[in-house]
C-alpha cells in the first residue's frame, strides 16, 4: 500500500416547467445570523473552522488588459427563456435571458465540452445536451452532474439598449471553472493512524465527496483509498469506442501546475481531446492531476484494500495490516466484474475490463485477429463497437434474444443489433458459452452450448457485475440479499457516521415513490457523493437527481434519462431503421424512462421535467409521437419547395397549376438499374396532395380485399401523404422512392402511408400498390392488385 505519490428538431412535449426548485440544505446560523462554526473530530481532538478559512477566490479580471467587452446583441434580440452563443473577442460566450435578465455564461460544458446553447433552459439553470449536467445560470456553478467542473460568469450590462457582455480572455478560452476550495490545515506527518473522513473508493462518488468537502470549506484531514494503482480516472472512457465531437478531456500532463489550472492558464484544447477508448493511458483517462490532490490535502492510498471495517471502534484495516481510524466514513467500493464459469476459464488473454491496464491488453491482442464478446450489454458492445476497426472478426454471445431487451425494449435492441451486424458484427444470440479451449494455455476457439465453435484469439466477458462488499459481512452494516448496502435519501447506512454512495448501494429514488433501486451510472455516483459530504457536514441533503446515462456506438450516441425497470409499453417517436428516434418508456399511466439517438436535446428535456417533480402522462407521449405526421402535413407545400431541384420538378408539367407535379428519373433514385430509362420510364411525380385532398385523404380507406392484398397493415388511423403514379413497372420502385424521401424528409417516411398507382401499357395491366411504415414494423411490404 501507498500514496498516491509512491504507487471523467427535438419532439415539443408541451409540458411548463413551474414548479419552484426545491430548497437546498440550509445553513446553520447562530443568534446574530452570521455563520457558526462547525466541530467535528479529527485525530482525537475537536476541531472548528470557519468559513473564512476557505481559499479567498481569485478575481475574475486580473486587469483591464486581460479582459474583452463588446456589445453581443439588442436587448429586443431575445426572448425571456431563450439562450444564444454570441461572439465576444476571441472566444464565445452562451447568452441567457430569463425573468427581464440577462446572464453571460460559459458556452462549452466542462464535462466533455457540449454546446449548451443547445440544452435545455428551466428553473434557473441550463442542462446540457449530451449529458444532463446543470448549472445555474446566476452564478455558473454546477447543480447536477457528471463532471466536476462549473461554469465561468461573465459581467453583464445594458446601455442604450445594447447588450454588453465584460470577459477574461483566460476564461474565455478555458470554458470551465474550478470551486473555490479549503486547504488541509492538519497535514498527516508520515502516515498517521487516524483521519477525520475516510473514503473507501475513488471512483466518482469518492472523488466528489472529497471536493464537495473541501468545496464547503472542510479543512480537516481527508484520505481516498483505491484497489487501482492510479489515480481517480474517467472509467467510462474505458470502454467507450468514440465520442460527440468537439469532446474534450478536463485532465492534465504530468508537467501541468495546479496553479495554471486554477488561474485558467490551460484550456480545453491544451489537454487533449478524448478520442481514446479502450487503448487510452491512465494519464489521459486522469479525472485530477497529481498536483490538485497536493494542493487540497487530499490523501490518495493507491493498491490499498480493505479487509474489515470495525464501526464500534471507527477503525479500518488493510490488507497489509496497516490500521486506520476515523471519525465518518464513506464507502464506495463499487462492483466487481462476473466470470466465467464454464470449463477452461483459466486460459489465458480472457478478459473483464476494470482498468486502463485490461482495455489495453485487449486492444493489443485483438488486432487483426479474432475477438469474442460475451455479453450484450452496454460494456460489451462498447467493446464490441470500438474493436470492429482493429479486429479481424468481432462475434457477440448473448443469452437474450436481442441487445439491451431489457434495458431499451425489443425494437430499440433490434435496431441497434442491425446497426452492428451493418458494420460486420456477427452475433450468436439466446445461447451460452460452454467451454473456452486453448492451444499452448492460449484461447483458440469459444464453443457455446448451441454447438456452434467460434473461433476467438481474445475474449472479452461483460455478463455484469456484483456489489464489492464481502469485506463488510462481519461489519455490522446492513447488507441486502444481493451484496448491496441500502442507504436513505441522505446516504446514511444504519450505522450513524457511516455513509455510502456509487454502485453498491441501493436508495429510495424520490420520483419513483422512494423505490429502493440500484443505479449503477457514473452521473448518479457523482451526486450521491455529494450528497454524503453534506451530510457529514450536517446539512440535512437529499438524494434527488434523475438518471441520465449515455452510450456511444459507431459514432452515434444514445441518450438515457429516468428508470425504466418494469417498463410494460415503449412509445417510439422518428425512424428507428435510420437510428433518428426517440423511445418513451411507460409503465401504466406513467413515463418513467426516456432514451434517443439523434434527438438532442429531448433526453435532456424530459430529465428536467421529471426533475421538478412534474409527471408525463403517457397520453402526452403519444401525442408528441404523433406530432411530426400533423407537421409534416401543415408544411408539406414548404417542405417540397426546399427539395424542388432534388425532385427534378419541371415547371409547365401537367398538373403544376393544382399540384407540384414533376418528372423523376428513375436512375435519380439510390439503388435503381444501372440502365437509364427512356422518358416514358421517368417517374410522373404527384408528391403532395392539396389541402383539400390532404383533408379528404386523412383517414384513407383500405384497398378492396383480395389474395393479394390480404395481410396488408393498413392503419385507418394515419394520413395518406401523397400519391405516385407512373407508367411502368413497379418493380423495385417503392424501395427507391423511400429511401430518397428518408433522406430528405428524415422521419417523413416512417410517419404516414403511401399510395401508388401504375400501369404497364405493354402489358395492358394496370394496379396498385400500397405500402405502410407501422410503427412497430421493420419489414415494409409491398404488394400488387390486378384489376
């Protein structure tokens, strides 16, 4: 054991954010109002500070020359409730209007650098697109997580109706900010036995904790311990195989000061962008550099582990038997990874991914050659995903019948399934792997119980994980059935002084009627960190944020907010083959989960509303699925107009005076024979119907029953957008005309019917032919009716 110096167009729901934000943990306060000191007992002895103990903040402008002011707008230029990034300088600023205000803000999350003028603004604050951290948009700090790191405020003023906005160029370029915080003022000499907060785990939990400490103006000795031999880092980045652009990582090299970090002398572009995935460095996956800890009097023990905790005594002891007393106590072990069971799990080069050390290896091993995932979660198509572009065959073996079943639904998984299988992924699904061979102690091959041998030079197993909390069996702290230690809403265990966060502990999430659940995210490990640090302040904190995870595959990223378990209807809203929609969970009346892909900001919309305690009804997410067929059918003329030139419409065609009718080639349309068609062949284009016929056309009729037509999925119910009709074959033609107006139109395709007539004059046949995109269809059929 040691040191850490020796060893991180969206569907409107129509719903009114107004209910005030909650109360935060409020401050003790003496008879003359001012701020009492606080004791707590640290190395047997009672210790006070004040808050006038705190670092004094630094001063935003250290001069006139360092600073930019520019006018950035009107003051008519925005509306109460809006946000625009304006151009100050060099750099940007996010420029919010809310109650007659204006606020100049930080325009880049500190998280992974997402522009939020494309997130939501409610209550005071702004929550960002990608991931749902909040900040407030008076004082820039940080109100809900991930991230460690607040906005920067800029000086706002209004003259002669011009909006100025007053800047450091520093802060212009760093786009984050650091809360002030307290230093140690006992220092351990050497390694004392005693210590006023333990944290057992450095993960997010632990981390956040020991800030928000030292954030509050805790001036105390503080130790982090950790199983990893390095420093607190981003595990989620561990497996993700690409990320948003414009992302960037909020860490340092080894020769970057805590100073230039504090004072806004490194930017975002000077610490690297986070592109790394499995085959990052520690040093780039860094949460803190080394200096921070140093600076704050944070005590970091890596490769230290914990054997028994004794609550009688407030005593901790190591694996090595070093022992450690404290006076609170948090513990955020997290969880170990499951294995294996099967014969042969002692070859070599299989793998669960915990640390920076086992992505490495696994990306080594797997160029080019043969790699197996076991697991279809979200770890283990990450990894599936990133190592598509270094492996020679990527396969997947899940015991479900499709990915995320459980977690996204049946359609959600199946489409995300496609998207892999597209990029050569090839899956063995509803089956379990029986036996690892090897040859000369090295994995050759996978063989599953379905009898199939899969050749595999590395394998990685990602079939979940359990709580870490043997060594608390003996320790008189709670445990339930499953390993996890239930905690209330302010992270308290059952012993008093003992707290615990991250992903080992179940707690009652307070919209969904104080359940007791597990949520094992990076975002909610944050929060429940901070909120065991109030606690231990005696602030009286309760756990409330909503759940909002994230994942990213080939370059596209899915968004999730809320708690879905126990689901029983999914609401999809856009174009599940083409990867745009969005997915409302339900569960009776009730929204309790929402996730997208290329819906931004809608997860981050639908995390705010649930946030201010406001309920979505289920009624209201049908409606807003059904929002973009009543938009697509007001603005249908305006919509063709901008695809005029793509459509090929020729002025003087017949029919122009009623309708936009025009002539299509039908080699204009991707995928169609490589022989161009003669102009009888060119599709006559009938794109959209007037407003009388779109009135009329409405609730279309189905076409007359035959054996044709027979199994059709006609919908009453959904419009019939437009009509085509041309005098040739059909062959194929339905395909071409869909995929173009998805490309076009987006989500056009998937939201309303359509209705072809044709006619083969050389053959003197004339028919129809209908096709219908049903919501909870992949398969469009196309059929023909005789006359």
């Amino acid at each position: 054991m040691g040191g850490c110096f020796s060893k991180p167009k969206p569907v409107e729901l129509k719903i009114e954010v107004v209910l005030p934000e909650k109360e935060r943990g409020k401050e003790e306060l003496s008879a003359s109002g001012k701020g009492s000191p606080r004791a707590y007992q640290g190395n047997g002895t009672a210790r006070h500070f004040h808050t006038e103990e705190r670092l004094p903040a630094p001063h935003p402008y250290a001069g006139t020359q360092d600073c930019v002011e520019a006018a950035v707008c009107h003051v008519k230029d925005l509306e109460n409730g809006q946000m625009r990034e304006v151009e100050l300088g060099w750099g940007k600023v996010l420029l919010v209007k809310e109650n007659g205000e204006f606020h100049a803000l930080g325009h880049k999350c500190p998280h992974y650098g997402a522009p939020l003028v494309k997130g939501v603004l409610s209550r005071g604050r702004v929550r960002c697109p990608w991931h749902g951290a909040c900040f407030n948009i008076s004082t820039g700090d940080l109100e809900d997580f991930p991230g460690l790191d607040s906005l920067h405020k800029f000086q706002v003023k209004i003259e002669k109706e011009k909006v100025y906005v007053w800047a450091s160029k520093q802060a212009l370029q760093l786009q984050r900010r650091t809360k002030v915080m307290a230093k140690c003022i006992s220092p351990s000499a050497g390694h004392s036995g005693s210590t006023n907060v333990l944290i057992v785990g450095a993960g997010a939990a632990g981390l956040v904790c020991a800030e928000t400490l030292r954030q509050e103006g805790f001036s105390d000795r503080i130790v982090l311990c950790t199983l990893d031999r390095h420093l607190p880092y981003d595990r989620p980045k561990l497996s993700k195989p690409t990320c948003d652009p414009g992302l960037a990582l909020p860490s340092l090299g080894p020769r970057a000061s805590v100073a230039k970090w504090n004072s806004g002398c490194l930017a975002l572009s000077q610490v690297g962008c986070i592109l790394q995935s499995l085959d990052a460095q520690p040093e780039q996956l860094a949460l803190r550099p080394k200096e921070f800890f140093r600076a704050y009097g944070i005590e970091v023990l890596t490769e230290a582990q914990v054997v028994t905790v004794d609550v009688r005594n407030k005593k901790v002891v190591f694996k090595d038997g070093f022992k450690l007393e404290y006076n609170k106590l948090l513990l955020a072990p997290g969880s170990s990874p499951k294995t294996l069971s099967c014969k042969g799990k002692e070859v070599e080069n299989v793998f669960t991914i915990r640390t920076p050390e086992d992505a490495n290896r696994v990306v080594r091993l797997a160029r080019g050659r043969n790699a197996v995932v076991v697991g279809a979660g979200f770890l283990g198509m990450e990894v599936a995903a990133y190592l598509t572009e270094k492996a020679h065959s990527v396969s997947v073996v899940e015991l479900e019948e499709t990915p995320f079943r459980r977690f996204l639904g049946e359609r959600v998984g199946r489409a995300l399934m496609k998207m892999f299988e597209n990029n050569r992924v090839k899956f063995y699904m509803q089956t379990e792997v029986s036996e690892l061979r090897a040859q000369e102690g090295k994995l050759k091959e996978v063989v599953l119980k379905s009898s199939k041998v899969v050749r595999a030079d590395v394998c990685v197993v990602g079939i979940g994980a359990v709580p870490a909390t043997g060594f608390l069996r003996q320790s008189g702290i709670s445990l339930d059935s499953r390993g996890f230690i239930p905690v209330n809403k302010m992270m308290q265990t059952n012993i008093p002084g003992v707290f615990a966060a991250g992903d080992a502990v179940t707690f009652p999430l307070a919209w969904r009627n104080n359940r007791k659940v597990n949520i094992p995210h990076w975002q909610m490990a944050h929060a429940q960190g901070r909120v065991a640090a109030q606690n231990m302040l005696a602030q009286e904190a309760e756990i409330s944020t909503v759940p909002y995870l994230w994942t990213a595959m080939f370059g596209k990223s899915l968004r999730y907010a809320g708690y879905g378990e126990g689901f029983d209807d999914v609401i999809i809203q856009g174009d599940l083959e083409e990867l745009k929609f969005v997915a409302f969970y339900t569960k009776g009346d009730e929204v309790i989960a929402v996730a997208s892909m290329n819906y931004d900001p809608i997860v981050s919309k639908v995390a705010e509303v649930l946030a201010s305690g406001r309920a979505i009804r289920k009624r209201e997410a049908v409606s807003a699925a059904q929002q973009d067929r009543r938009y697509v059918l007001a603005h249908r003329e305006r919509i063709l107009s901008l695809h005029a030139a793509d459509l090929g419409r020729h002025a003087g065609a017949p029919g122009t005076e009623a309708k936009p009718w025009g002539q299509v080639p039908t080699s204009n349309f991707p995928g169609s024979p490589t022989r161009e068609p003669e102009s009888s062949q060119c599709l006559p284009w009938a794109a959209w119907l007037t407003s009388r016929e779109a009135l009329a056309a409405s609730r279309c009729s189905p076409p007359k029953a035959s054996a044709a037509t027979k199994g059709w999925p006609w919908r009453q119910d959904r419009p019939c957008l437009f009509s085509c009709y041309w005098d040739w074959s059909p062959v194929g033609a339905l395909q071409h005309i869909r995929h173009y107006l998805k490309i076009k139109t987006h989500t056009f395709a998937d939201l309303c019917d359509f209705h072809c007539n044709w006619a083969n004059t050389r053959e003197g046949e004339t028919g129809t032919a209908t096709e219908c995109s049903m919501p909870h269809q992949e398969v469009w059929p196309v059929s023909a009716q005789r006359r």
